[in-house]
C-alpha cells in the first residue's frame, strides 16, 4: 500500500521539481547582466592593470553561473532521487 502512494507523489514530485528547474534557470538570465556589469567595472579584461585579490574576485564572479546551474541540477536531481529510494 506505501508503494502506490509513493508512484502517485513522484508523478506529483517530478511536475513540481520540473517547475522549480524552468525558474532556477531563468534566473540565470538575471545573472548574466549582473556578471557583465561587474566584470566590466573591475576591469577584468586587463589582467595586467589589476591586483591579485581583484583577479580572484573576477574568478570567483566568472564561475558563479556555472556554480549556479550546477545546485539546480543538484537539488532537482536530488529531491527525485530521495523521493524514490527513502
């Protein structure tokens, strides 16, 4: 009897998390503006012309949509996954 509940909430669980991942990724638009805005007033495209903590921040801003993509891909991932098996 547990195992029908679970197939009916999964369909239910799979709808919603299918939702949540369309809006993570729209997000990332709103993302990429702000990335450009920031690269473009620490001047990171002359590496010769700023310090070293001003590199790493650029590095650290550069990476935050891949990080981004990777924690929707992880969370919608994850919530189907421990909705099968716990």
């Amino acid at each position: 009897m547990i195992k029908s509940k679970r197939g009916q909430t999964l369909g239910i669980t799979i709808v919603a998390l299918i939702f949540v991942f369309i809006i993570g990724m729209m997000t990332i638009n709103f993302l990429f503006d702000e990335v450009s805005t920031f690269r473009v007033n620490l001047n990171c495209a002359d590496a010769a012309a700023i310090t070293d903590g001003t590199k790493l921040l650029c590095l650290v801003v550069d990476t935050s949509i891949p990080y981004w993509i990777f924690l929707i891909f992880s969370i919608t991932i994850g919530a189907v996954v421990a909705r099968m098996y716990l």
